[in-house]
C-alpha cells in the first residue's frame, strides 16, 4: 500500500529504528525531509515504504560502499553490448526522469535499449557516491545523435541521479534522474519536453575534425566544456566578427609553408580576444591532432605564428545566424553575466568559433559559437 508520502510525491531519507528489547526486534522506517536542492523541489524524490520483518536484525548490513564501486564498474556499459546488469536491481524499481517514469526492471530495461537503438547516446560518468543511509547520488554527460532524423542532431543531458537502495533486498528500488538544464524536474515536466524538442533544430556542423572536448554540464544557458590542448596556427585580426587575417592563414594550410605541406582542414575557424574590451582580436584555424609543434612546416610569412593552447575549462552558447559584431558582443556579455550568476569565474576576452562557410551556407542553420575560458570548475 502506498505511504502519504508516495501520494503526494515527497521523498524522505528512511531512518531505520527498532522497537523491542530482544533479538526479534520489529525494525520500521520512518522519513526526514530531505533539504532542499538548487533546482530540485520537495516533490521530486520518490519514497518507498520499507516494513522490514521482524526476523531482520537491527541493523542493516547494506555494504554502500560496495554498491558505489558497483555502479562505478556497471553504469559504465548502460549502453553498450554488455548493458547494466538487471539482477542489481529490485523487480519493482521506480525510474523517473522528466519525461519518463517506469516502474519494473522490464520498463527501465525497455527505456535503456529504445534510447540505446534511436539516439545512440554517449554516457559518461564522472562520478558516483553515498548521500544518505540508503542513497547514492551519481553525476553524468549524456550525449545523443537523433539519428531518426535527416540533420542528425545532437541532444546533450547532463545532471545527477539519485538511486535508492532497498536495505531489505539490498538491490535499487529507484533510481531519479535531475536535468541541469530544466528547473522543474517532476515528472511529467513540459519544461522538460520543451527543452528536448529545443535541441532537435537543424545546425550544419561540417564533417571536418574539431578541438577535442567533454562536455561537463548543461544549463539552460550555455554548457561547460573541457577542452584537450590543441595546436592553432594565428595571425593578427580586426574584429571578432571579422575576417582579417583568415587568407593568411588558411594559405599556411593549403600549402603556403616552408615544405609546401597540405594540411587538411578543421573546423571551426576561431577569433579570439584576449582583452576586456574585445579589440586584441587573432584569427586562428586549429591544426589536426596527430601534428605537433616540432614536426610542423614553418610558416613562410611573419606574421604568421603556430601556438599550442593549453585547453582547460570554458563556457559555450551556441546560436545560428550572421554573427555580426553586435551580435557577438551581446552574446558574450549575457553569457558572462549568466557565469557572473551561478558563481564561475569567468577570464578576460572571449573566442568566436564559426563552423560554417559563410558563402555556402544558409545563416538560419550556421552553427556559431561564443566561447569564454573559466579559472577553474569543479563538478561536486
């Protein structure tokens, strides 16, 4: 029978007490508000009802630490051949994420594979441990290709799950997965729903290699990268929306160097300011990853140099459309003030990273990008 918890959708950290003075005690759970997340409502966290029989002994011997090294093995393979293993999890597991709730081990294995064979996801964990006596609370990156569609978008989902464990079975009874990117996690959440069909419209991304990066986190406003250090070759610029400088060196790449080597093209092309007033601008292509430094030709003009950028962590917004230097400029300045808010701190200057050809393609699906590097980010 469902608790007035479960009907009103509030969860509670079980509090395990015994009731008895001998062996056979009659162990029951009672419920502590659990405080308050950012972005989390009360409502959210799903109770369970635990009558643990009175042939249990007093205290649970749930080894939690064991099952955080389990999910740090298993969640690994959730969309791979060898799957999650089933057999770590009660029959009747609650699952809910905004737009999603199962309540088998069937439905939550129907939900992995529909996801595993329509949008071929990427999941990353960064880590995973005990928040509660019977909790464990994991952060991951979850990136999709919708592959049903001609465009191929990507949908990236970054957040938290928050995974009970039943003392008595010693198996996950739930498992409730929170967005950052949506403030209203309750399942079933239209924000949620908006904020899916919002990743589905079409950017032109070419086929052509890219910085390496992991994305960190997803707000609703940019997301947090981590980039691996790359190599660029720059000149000097005009403006961030310019394109001074990009003849130059693009004619290192197509042969305009000391060996007349041909360098395959990257995308996409940067501008980089370094100052607080966005006038210091380079012009950068970024080379391939199997280069480096010493095995490079030298550039035949002056003004032409080669740079390895150290990577690190940087904010991103993405936007389509001519980006025009007030465009730029706007973008830059809410993304900083959004950082300013959620308390990241934020480097001088900015990158403008443009994809496309603008001659060839349409502006309605450029991708563009605004990028400022961070001092420092910390996933806990």
């Amino acid at each position: 029978m469902a608790t007035a918890a479960q009907l009103s959708g509030h969860f509670h950290r079980p509090i395990i007490t015994a009731v008895g003075n001998d062996h056979r005690r009659h162990v029951a759970t009672h419920y502590l508000p659990v405080q308050r997340r950012r972005n989390l409502t009360s409502r959210l966290r799903p109770s369970m009802s635990l009558q643990v029989s009175n042939e249990m002994p007093p205290t649970s011997t749930v080894d939690m630490e064991q099952l955080v090294g389990f999910l740090y093995e298993d969640l690994p393979h959730l969309f791979d051949d060898q799957g999650i293993d089933p057999k770590a999890y009660d029959e009747r597991v609650k699952f809910r994420d905004p737009i999603t709730k199962h309540d088998t081990i069937a439905g939550y294995l129907f939900n992995i594979s529909l996801l595993k064979n329509v949008f071929t996801p990427d999941f990353r964990l960064h880590w995973a441990k005990q928040t509660g006596p019977y909790e464990i609370t994991t952060r991951w990156t979850m990136v999709m290709k919708f592959s049903l569609l001609p465009w191929k978008p990507e949908l990236v989902f970054t957040g938290t799950s928050i995974m009970a464990v039943n003392p008595e079975t010693k198996k996950f009874c739930s498992h409730l997965d929170l967005w950052d990117s949506i403030n209203n996690n309750d399942y079933f959440s239209f924000e949620g729903l908006v904020d899916v069909f919002k990743q589905l419209r079409v950017y032109k991304t070419p086929d052509l290699e890219t910085p390496k990066y992991q994305i960190l986190k997803r707000t609703a406003n940019y997301e947090v990268r981590k980039y691996e250090p790359f190599i660029v070759v720059e000149t000097n610029g005009d403006k961030l929306s310019g394109s001074s400088g990009f003849n130059n060196v693009a004619g290192y790449i197509f042969g305009k160097n000391s060996t007349m080597e041909k360098i395959p093209m990257t995308t996409p092309v940067f501008t980089q300011a370094t100052d607080s007033q966005l006038s210091s601008v380079s012009v950068q292509i970024v080379i391939p990853s199997g280069k480096d430094l010493s095995s490079l030709p030298m550039p035949n003009e002056e003004k032409i140099n080669l740079k390895k950028l150290e990577g690190g962590f940087a904010a991103a917004v993405k936007f389509s459309g001519k980006p025009t230097e007030d465009v730029v400029r706007a973008k830059e300045n809410e993304l900083r003030k959004c950082l300013s808010k959620d308390g990241l701190k934020a480097k001088m200057g900015c990158m403008l990273a443009r994809y496309n050809d603008p001659g060839r393609t349409r502006s309605f699906i450029m991708r563009n990008e605004v990028i400022i590097w961070l001092e420092e980010f910390s996933l806990d």
